[in-house]
C-alpha cells in the first residue's frame, strides 16, 4: 500500500534526494580529482600521459564494484528492509570519501598510495553500488501510482546535482588559491567537506519509517533466502533487456563528466576553471531534462520518454565533438549541455521505471542489479575507450560509439510494453521484459 499523506512523502522524498546527492558527490569528486591532480599526487613516476591514463582507470574501478555493492545490499535490502541498507550505504561512501582525503602521497608513502585510493575507490564503488535501488525505492514503494515518475525525480537528481556542486567545489578552490597550494593540499578539501554531508543525510535518513508495501510482502510471505537467485530464476529477461536499454545513459553521462573535461583542457586548450564552471551549467541542463522526463512519464508513459531520450542520445552522440573541436568554450558549453539533456531525460524515467519491473520480495536486488550492470557497461567501459578510440581513429569515432550505444537502447526500449499502470504488484507481469518502459 502506497500513501498519501504529504508530510510522509515529502520526508521520503527529502530522504531519498540528499542522500544520493552526497553519495554522488562523494563519487564525483574522485573523478574530478581523477582528471585534475591524481596523475601528479598517486602516479608521478608514470609520467603525465600513463598517469593519467591510470587516474582514469581508477575512476572506472568503481564501476566493477557496483554490481557486487548492489548484490550484497540488495541481499539485506530486501531481507531486512530498505532503511538499514541506505543509512549503511551512505556511512561506508563517507567513510571511504572522507579517508581518500586523508591518503599520504606517493612522494609520503611510495606505492603504498595508489594501492590505498584504489581500495578506497572499490569501497565507493560498493557503496553507490547499493545506495540507487534503495533510494530508488523509497520513493516508488511510497508514492501514489499516478504520481510515482514526479516522486522518482528525486533519487534521479543525485548525479546531476552532486556533479555540479563537486564542480563548484574545486572550481572554487581554483578560484581562491595557486596551482601549487590546490596540488599539495588543496584537492583534499571536498573529500574531508564530505563529512559534514554525511552527519546531515543521516540525520535525515534516520527519520523515515519502512514503507508498508515491503512491511506488507514480509508480513505475507517472509523474506527471500537468497534474492539474487529468484531474480535470475524468474525475471533475468527483464535484468538484460532493462541493463542493455540503460547502458547508452551512463556512456553518455561519464562521458560528458569525466573525459571531456580532461580532453576540454588538454586538447582543446580551454583554462581548468572555465571548464568547471562551464560544467556546473551543463549539470543544470541534466537537471532541467531529468525533472522534465520524470514529469513526462506519469502523462505519456515511461516507454514513450525512454524512446525520446534514446532517440536524443543518437542525435547527440553525433553532435557532440564537432561542435566542441571548434575550440571556443560556448561551443564546449552547447556540446556539453547537449549531451547532458539527453541523459536527462532517459534518466529521469529509471527510478519510476526498474522497480515497477521486480516483485516486491527481491525488488531491491532485482532493480539494483540492473542499474549498476548498465553503469559497467557504460560508465566504465566508455571513458577509458574513449581516450583510445581518440588516439586511433579522431573524436568523431567517440561520437560514433556513443551513438550506438544509444541506438541499443532505443531498440531494447522498443521492444518492450510500458510499466507506466504498473500497481507495484507483488507478482509484476512477465511480459513487462524491459528497461526503460
């Protein structure tokens, strides 16, 4: 049973959004801090080209992690209950975040560094890896049918926002004092900042109440013994088809967040502070397109959103570097916004859309093991080909990539029937084998 009572869904909503903002942040200022200062602090002696390529690499690291942090908290998620799970999720990100400002250098420690930020960085990757599906449920277990896409919005303002504010973050440090004192000292503030962050999400965390739809489904039935297995046992079609739809999502968006901003000021030449402040108007693009797409799917259906963000992902795909190569930072500015849009607005559907896909009993590890599959198979992949299909073949080629990711998605999402008068059912149909319906 959903509720109705506003004070109670403005809790939740409150709850879900802070939350996976700072988780978000705490992600994103590694990848920030990745593209800017990792290469010089953990990974001198590669050189500047190696170690950046390292730094990038550790970003990705991440990624390999999520499916296992979505596995392991979708476990206790659904077994004993979404609450728990979400004030651990948000505790290990801080933990993590908070010592990788704390990690001595390479020049402190010698290779004992590197070897700490990236066990550091899996401890992230777990972390979010568990916190999105939560979040994510929070809401959609809450939330009146016809209104479960606007309530979705909110777990879904966590990457765009979180970027922005890691972007304003360090281009504020970059602003107030010299490249020397920013690289000896200066990078580590955002990470230590997130402490802060964190006492505040679980105060608020702490004050909401499990949703009776999952108080309900053990009432009734008990938890699972072992969620993962009845997900691949009974719906592994929706898993694939629903990863393969959302993958063009997270190569876009890493994309966008991460090797642009290195490529925006190595080969394009553009100053690191007017990239940074150029992003944060990017993420508020993602914003506006992700409350937009959120809106859209309670009006016209998730599948019909998720058709137009897929279709816009190809569009933008291929716009995207002629118009940065032409070097002029508005031009960065439009390509940047561009592709940010398109995420939005597919990404706005996904926290409504993968949970009215999984039975309430394995919910949790059934949505979250969809989404971070897709993060892999975008998010981490995608940068790191990136840089290569750039030294091969020409900027175009990374377009031309991104594009057919996206037109996967578009005919996953295709294939698939609309969730949108999903009751949140404890047995959801089987026909509904999608993602971004």
């Amino acid at each position: 049973m959903t509720t109705s009572d506003p004070k109670r869904l403005r809790r939740i909503a409150a709850a879900s959004a802070s939350g996976t903002i700072i988780e978000f942040y705490d992600f994103a200022i590694f990848g920030t801090a990745a593209v800017l200062v990792f290469s010089k602090v953990f990974f001198p002696s590669l050189g500047s080209s190696a170690g950046m390529a390292v730094s990038l690499a550790t970003v990705g690291v991440a990624f390999v992690a999520r499916p296992f942090g979505s596995i392991l908290f979708g476990h206790f998620g659904d077994r004993l209950g979404r609450k728990v799970t979400l004030v651990s999720t948000l505790l290990i990100m801080g933990g993590a975040t908070v010592a990788i400002g704390l990690t001595p250098s390479a020049d402190t420690i010698g290779p004992l560094a590197p070897v700490i930020i990236v066990l550091l960085r899996v401890l992230q990757g777990i972390a979010v890896g568990g916190e999105w599906a939560g979040a994510s449920l929070l809401t959609a277990e809450h939330a009146p049918a016809g209104k479960r896409g606007f309530y979705g919005l909110f777990p879904q303002l966590g990457p765009s926002v979180g970027f922005m504010l890691a972007c304003a973050t360090f281009l504020g440090l970059s602003m107030t004092m010299s490249d020397e004192a920013f690289l000896a000292w200066g990078w580590r503030i955002p990470f230590l900042a997130s402490f802060v962050l964190v006492v505040l999400g679980l105060y608020i965390r702490l004050s909401i109440a499990e949703s009776d739809v999952f108080k309900e489904a053990m009432k009734s039935n008990g938890p699972e013994r072992f969620p993962l297995g009845q997900v691949m046992s009974e719906q592994w079609r929706q898993v694939v088809v629903s990863s393969l739809a959302s993958t063009y999502l997270f190569g876009l968006f890493y994309v966008g967040v991460t090797f642009l901003t290195s490529y925006a000021t190595s080969e394009l030449g553009l100053e690191r502070s007017t990239v940074l402040g150029l992003n944060i108007i990017g993420g508020a693009a993602l914003v506006a397109t992700t409350i937009l797409g959120a809106w859209l799917s309670d009006r016209i259906g998730r599948k019909r959103v998720s058709i137009i963000g897929s279709s816009a992902g190809v569009l933008a795909s291929l716009a995207v570097f002629p118009i940065i190569d032409r070097g002029d930072p508005l031009d960065f500015l439009l390509g940047l916004s561009l592709l940010m849009a398109a995420v939005g607005i597919g990404y706005g559907v996904l926290a409504s859309y993968l949970p009215e896909l999984f039975a309430t009993r394995y919910r949790y590890t059934g949505a979250g093991v969809s989404y971070n599959l897709a993060s892999v198979l975008g998010g981490a992949v995608t940068p790191v080909l990136a840089a290569t299909l750039m030294s091969s073949f020409g900027s175009i080629a990374i377009g031309v990539y991104l594009a057919i990711l996206s037109l996967i998605g578009l005919v996953c999402i295709s294939l698939t029937k609309d969730t949108t008068i999903n009751a949140m059912a404890e047995e959801p149909e089987r026909k509904h084998f999608s993602a971004a319906s």
